[in-house]
C-alpha cells in the first residue's frame, strides 16, 4: 500500500498526457500510486494510459465507456483510492520536483492541516512560462471551522484541489459537485473538515490552452456542461442559485457543533443575501463602486 495515490481523471487529454505523467513519476517523494481514469476517451489516451501502466508499477488504468463529465470522473478516483493520503491531478499540469516533498512535510509537521498545497505559476500551450505568481489565498489555519469557511466564501481557488489532503477527512465531504464551479464548494467543504496550508513556493505548474476546462468570460452554464455533460438540456438551471444552495448544504453535511454551525450558516447568509444579493444589485446600478 503506498502513502500517497494520485487520481488523474482524463478525457481526450493524449496532448499534454505524457507530460503529466513524467512530472508526477519525476517526484523526489515517491511512495505513490497514480490511477488514471478514462471517461471514455476517444484519441490516444487509451494508448498512453495502457503504455504507462504496463511499463509503469506506480500507474494503473481505469478505462470508461462513457463520458459522464468531470464531476463523476473526479470523484471516482477518490472512490478508487484507499491510502492515507490523496491527490487530485489533471492531465494537463506540471509539478516541480519537490512539489509532493513538501506538500506531505506540512502535512506531517500540522497534524491539524487536512490540505496543503503551494502557489502557482503558470505556463502556455507550448509550455512556455506566461509571468507571474499567483495563489488562491486559502492559507486557513485558523481553529474556527466556521471562521475558515467563511473566508472560503467569494474566492475563486482553482488550485487547493490539486494539493495533498488527508483521505480520511476528504472522504467526509460531498467531493466536487456536478454543477458550475463544483470545486469553490469543495474547497470550502474541505475548510470545514480542517486547516489549509498554502505553500508560497510556486511548485505547481497550471497550463492554460486553448482546450482548458474554464477561461476567463465563459458563462456558468457552459462550465456547467463540463462538470456534467447532462446539464446542457437543463435550460431552466440556475448556476449562481444552484452554487449557494450548495455553499449552505455544505455546512449541513459537515456535522459542525451547534456554535460553529450558526456562525457558518450566519457567514453563508451574509454572503449570500448581501455580498452577492444587496452588493450586488447597487453596484450593478452604480450607488457604490465596483471596486
């Protein structure tokens, strides 16, 4: 049983695959064991899994018939994994060398961290750097459950789900949710289970092509498609309503103390009915700033 599996959920990704794959095998942390799940690919991705897991004893491949979107394909690697520790991997990142290293140093160090990963750097289709340090500020390491979740609220964080995080403690939350930026409710379901140490050395390396799951004006109900391919007949779907339905059942699901409970529930209704309700509506009409 390695310490650590890496679920790397793939669909038509044999264009940046390979390179994936070498980054993660490069580790200077090595009790790992990658599982890649195919969700039905129709390139050479069969090939490339096939190839690393017969020449490979840290890669296993998992083959679908059917594309049943990101969210499934994300959430199924976690029900393949049974070691102590677990990442998330996409086909198309790149990870520094000591990346793992020292990801699973924190986690050792804080026994009270259930996540830690580092800040970022970015790359483009050719892997050539684009400038630029950027992190997702979810460096929660306050007691508070609710106080961690609250700050949760509002960020964009892209990259804490590709950090390491204990199993046992992800294995309690609602995993990534098939609806438009099911990761942001992950993440703050995670900051309910635990700390979050966020690294600010850039050792995670993000690709962004022209084929990437989310680029900057794409509406929610296109990226909603991506997370579930059948929410793209669902025409009367609305995925801001729908994310803060699920911001507030994540603090039903994580079991907090009746204290930690109303100040959570307190955070998500100021959010929701002002930060992005009354907020809202007076900047939309120019009373107060946008910025």
């Amino acid at each position: 049983m390695p310490r650590l599996q890496i679920g790397l959920p793939v669909y038509n990704g044999s264009n940046y695959l390979v390179e994936a794959l070498d980054s993660l095998l490069a580790q200077t942390f090595t009790d790992f064991e990658i599982l890649i799940s195919d969700n039905g690919s129709t390139d050479a991705t069969r090939e490339i899994g096939e190839k690393y897991a017969a020449d490979e004893a840290r890669v296993r491949y998992f083959r679908y018939e059917t594309n049943r979107g990101a969210a499934w394909n994300f959430n199924n690697v976690v029900h393949l994994a049974d070691a102590e520790l677990f990442e998330w991997a996409a086909h198309d990142d790149l990870r520094e060398p000591t990346f793992l290293e020292r990801c699973i140093e924190v986690l050792d160090t804080h026994r009270d961290v259930v996540c830690a990963y580092t800040a970022t750097r970015s790359v483009d289709q050719d892997g050539e750097p684009t400038g630029g340090i950027y992190t997702d500020n979810c460096h929660l390491m306050e007691d508070s459950a609710a106080s961690r979740y609250r700050r949760t609220l509002g960020l964009y964080p892209m990259h804490v789900l590709f950090g390491v995080v204990r199993r046992d403690r992800l294995v309690k939350t609602r995993l990534w949710g098939a609806f438009a930026a099911g990761d942001r409710v992950a993440v703050s379901e995670i900051a309910l289970q635990g700390k979050i140490y966020e690294i600010p050395d850039p050792l995670f390396v993000r690709r962004w092509h022209p084929a990437v799951s989310w680029v900057h004006g794409m509406s929610d109900r296109t990226y909603a498609v991506w997370y579930d391919p059948r929410r793209g007949a669902k025409r009367l779907s609305v995925p801001k309503l729908r994310r803060g339905v699920e911001y507030a059942k994540a603090v039903r699901h994580a079991e907090l103390s009746p204290v930690q409970a109303v100040r959570a529930y307190a955070a998500w209704a100021r959010f929701a009915f002002w930060d992005q309700g009354a907020m809202a509506v007076l900047r939309k009409a120019g009373v107060i700033s946008k910025g």
